[in-house]
C-alpha cells in the first residue's frame, strides 16, 4: 500500500525542488516574484470540496453555465494507487493538487480526484482526475462500476467543477509556489535588504530533514542557505511547571550539531554558538529573536491536551506522529522509512526524566550557512567551564563505563594533550570519539575580525548591549531591542570549580585554548580570566545558583 510519503516517483532524488526549475539566478527570482504577484493564495472556485453524488450530473449539466457547451470533456484518470487509510485523503488530494499544477502554478487550474475508502484492511484506493487541459469547462466523470459489496467512491474536486460540493478540511497539502511555502515555514518577513529568495528545496535522508531556501545578494551569485529542520527536530519541555525563559524549556541541536549559524528571520544576525557554549540557551534565545516562542507555547498545550494521560497509548501516540508529523513529510517528498524515523524521533524523549515532544519545523529556529548579510555573533564560553560541563554533564553519562575510575584531570590530560602512546592497556581512541572532539574543539583558532561580535556567556547582560549597539550602527542600523538571555543550568557560573584540576590540565587548557582566553580577557576587560586553582574544587552539594539572566532578571537560590 502506497504511504502519503511516495508522492513523487518519477524523481528518486533525495532533493526535490519545490518550485518551477529555472536556469538563470534572474529567471528564479522573477519566477518566485511571478507567483506571488499572480496571487497564488487560491480563490474560492479551485477550493476542494466533496461533491455530492446526486450533483454529480447537475454540475456537468451546467457546464454551459461557465462558458461551457454541454457536451464539454472529462476529466481523464491517472494511474490508479492504493494508499494507507490514515492519509489515503491528504496523498490523494496533493496528488491531484500536483497533477492539477502548470509550471509550478496552480492558478486558473483545478484538481480532482476520486477516492474509495476501506477496499482491504486498512487501505484505500484513488484516481487523480486530469482536468489542467481543459480547466473549468472539464465535466467530472462517473465513479467506477461497483462490485458487490464494495465501498462507494467519493469524488473531490475544485468548486468550479464541482459547485455544489461541500469544503473538504484537509492538512496542508504539497505546495507548488516556492515564494508561498517560503512564506508559510519561514515567515511573511522578507530577506535584508538586498536579499532575496532564488530557490527552495527539501532535503529528505535519513540524517537530515529539511527545508532549505537559497537567498542571494541582488543578481550576484553571493549566497546563502537557509534552513528549517524536521530531523533533528526541535524539542520542547513537556513536564509542569515550565519557565518559558529557561534553557531547560525548549532544545533545537540542528544548527549547532551541522556547525550551522542560528539566524532568526527579520533579525540581521548570524549566532555561531559552539557546543557545550550555551548552545541550548541560544537556540531559544534564536527561536524568541524570530518569534516563534507564542506558537511554540501554544503548541505546547495542544501537544499536552492530546498526550496528557495516554504516555503510554500507542494508539494516541500514533494518532498524535500522523496529525503533526505527516503532512510535513508530505511537503518534503520523503519516504516511508524516513518518515517512520522522524516520527519515532519526535517522541522519542516523552519517557526521560525531562520529557520533551517534537515540533513542527515551522517552530524551529531558522540556520544558515554563511550569515550573509547579517552580524556576526559568536558565542564565547571560559574553556575551563566547558570542559568541566562536558565532561561531568555529558561524556561522564554517555561514556563513563568506558573508563571506570577516571578522575577529571586524568580525562583532561588524556583528551587535550595525548601524544599517542597507549597506557594500562587503555587509550584515548578508546574512549574519545569525533563527537567528544568537536565539543570540546576550541572556539577560535585565531584572534576574530572587527566584523565579529563576541558574546560572553558569563556576561549576558553586557553582551547584549555589545551586540545591540553593533546593530544600530551602519549598515543595520537595526536598533529594536534584543529578547533576554535565557537562564543556563544551575551551578553553571562556577562549574569549572566542581571539579578537582591538576596542573597539567590548566597548562594545556592554557596552550590549547589561549585565544579563546585571550579574546574573552579582552571582552571581559581583565588582564586574566579566572582560571581553577590546582588541586582543589568547590565542596560537592547541591548547586545553588544559576547564572545572571540579562536584562536585570536574576535567579536566586534554587
């Protein structure tokens, strides 16, 4: 049975362009503009109804009513499909939208198609109906003959072929104007100045899921990507209470785990944010910047309406992956495995001790790739705080039976200054993977250029400030106030002090990580950062602070 992520055949590319192929970077940009200004926001004759079965003949009758003769042609079949139940509607429905689309365009076509529910255990069958060659004067053809027993067929089609049909409610459906599902996943916020929209296209594998928008400067071939991901999926906090202004509330990886730039929509910034540097603060401070944050809360409470009580329901959970998940992959062209992936990822987490639920990619901050046209602001956070979060936050958990009885300092050494001889049988390939070294990998490998803003994560209050008098100035001149800075962890200020630091770790954070000291001494306008003593570390308890939030909010004792 055909799944509603087969739609398109005819091209096995895990890439397919949602809009009209244009050869020229001028030809795309008018084409884009085209449909837009053609208007492609549909009237209400191409609106799909269901029409009714008595009707049927009266509305080809009428034919000559919309400048038709009476004898005016059929519409002609496609090629019959079977479909699962659950998406039976919507598959066939953006199939004929597909079929019923002329050069990318749906305007002054009309689609149709018939439909037979419940032929076989959960499967339905469907003939898209070809109507694009004659358009409103096609007349609707009769249903296939029944045998005993069978189900009936429904016909669905624009209300110009079909006037007396009642408005079918169906999810969003394969869009075939690039600008109007531009529009409807990034926003209605136009590009910089400048800028401009040249192509769109879905990325479907099993690494990523996306939604990528080419934006270009003007007729020249200086571009950038643009990217929404369904996989990795953004998440959001299921549990209660939740504090919208906590980092703990909202986790979107895409940007940071690609080494992609957070670059919210309407806001001329690019945030570089490495790992294990804030980056889950930033990603809601990106996602707040674009404001997505009232939709991804309203989410929320539709999200936990539908699943409050029935964790455990696969029925409900099932139910839950096909309402919000489906017609996303509709939209992408992916098939039926990558499909299955995003939607077991999507709740994947509902069960931990801090459960989280997927979102739309539509709720999802906006990456790119080069942060053309935009500031640059680069996250910066001690190196002694980082590796100290890593290694008791995240390599310790995932990876500590590796290395049973490995103190800090002897992780510290191993990781930073190996020289590749092996020990006690034991070695830091062992132990130690890509993944480890890019989240420790330091931030700057040379001092960064004025264009660059540097965002201290200890000091979020004055780091905003940096980063909205850059703003202000020439050529942004963009000076609307930045959201707060989420709050971090708790004990997150001094976690470099929860651990016990020899003096060989300090001297090789110290050469490994000098510019990424000597750039946050400068910002910090101190001769030295703090750097642990050797030996010793903050008496282990519960931690009781979490560092500033900006703009005046602080967190007290927890």
């Amino acid at each position: 049975i055909r799944s509603s992520l087969q739609l398109d055949v005819s091209n096995p590319s895990p890439q397919r362009s949602m809009g009209a192929a244009m050869a020229q970077p001028s030809r795309r940009h008018i084409g884009l503009r085209a449909a837009a200004a053609a208007g492609f926001g549909l009237g209400t004759d191409a609106m799909l109804v269901l029409c009714d079965p008595q009707d049927l003949a009266t509305a080809s009758a009428s034919s000559d009513s919309r400048g038709a003769s009476a004898d005016a042609p059929a519409c002609g079949r496609a090629v019959t499909q079977l479909w699962t139940e659950t998406n039976a509607l919507d598959g066939c429905a953006a199939d004929a939208f597909r079929h019923a689309a002329k050069d990318g365009d749906l305007a002054g076509n009309f689609a149709a198609f018939q439909l037979q529910r419940g032929i076989q255990e959960g499967g339905s069958r469907c003939i898209p109906l070809l109507c694009a060659s004659c358009g409103a004067s096609c007349s609707l053809p009769e249903a296939p003959e029944l045998d005993a027993g069978d189900p009936p067929w429904e016909t669905f089609a624009s209300q110009s072929l079909c006037p007396l049909g009642v408005p079918a409610i169906l999810a969003d459906l394969n869009v075939a104007s690039a600008q109007g599902e531009f529009e409807r996943t990034f926003g209605a916020l136009r590009p910089s100045a400048g800028l401009e929209v040249r192509a769109l296209q879905s990325d479907c594998s099993m690494d990523a899921l996306r939604l990528v928008a080419t934006v270009c400067r003007g007729s020249s071939e200086e571009c950038d990507e643009w990217s929404k991901f369904a996989q990795p999926r953004c998440r959001v906090f299921m549990g209660s209470p939740y504090d919208v202004s906590s980092f703990s509330f909202f986790t979107a990886h895409a940007c940071a785990s690609r080494e992609l730039m957070y670059c919210p929509v309407g806001l001329p910034i690019a945030i570089r944010a490495p790992r294990k540097s804030g980056s889950r603060s930033v990603a809601l401070w990106a996602a707040t910047a674009e404001g997505l944050l009232p939709g991804i809360v309203a989410a929320r409470r539709v999200l936990a309406s539908a699943l409050s009580g029935h964790q455990d329901d696969h029925e409900r959970l099932d139910q839950v992956t096909h309402d919000w998940f489906e017609t996303e992959s509709f939209r992408l062209g992916c098939d039926q495995d990558t499909w299955r992936l995003s939607a077991n990822n999507a709740i994947a987490y509902l069960r931990d001790d801090w459960p989280t639920v997927g979102l739309p990619l539509e709720l999802c901050p906006t990456c790119c790739m080069t942060g053309l046209g935009r500031l640059t602001v680069v996250v910066l956070r001690n190196p002694f705080a980082r590796l100290a979060s890593y290694y008791s936050n995240d390599w310790r958990v995932r990876k500590g039976h590796l290395g049973p009885g490995l103190s800090f300092a002897k992780w510290a050494e191993a990781a930073l200054g190996w020289d590749g001889q092996a020990r006690n049988g034991s070695q830091p390939s062992d132990w130690l993977d890509e993944r480890d070294r890019l989240h420790i990998a330091p931030v700057f490998s040379s001092l960064p250029g004025a264009a660059e803003i540097v965002f201290r994560l200890e000091d979020p209050e004055g780091s905003l400030q940096r980063v909205e008098r850059a703003l202000c100035a020439p050529p942004f001149r963009h000076c609307t106030p930045l959201p707060a800075f989420p709050s971090g962890g708790r004990g997150a200020g001094r976690r470099a002090s929860d651990v016990l630091w020899s003096k060989r770790a300090i001297r090789l954070v110290e050469r490994l990580y000098r510019y990424d000291l000597e750039v946050e001494a400068s910002v910090a306008g101190s001769a030295t950062p703090p750097r642990p003593t050797p030996g010793v570390n903050v008496a282990s308890g519960k931690p009781t602070e979490t560092y500033t939030v900006a703009r005046g909010q602080h967190i007290g004792a927890r």
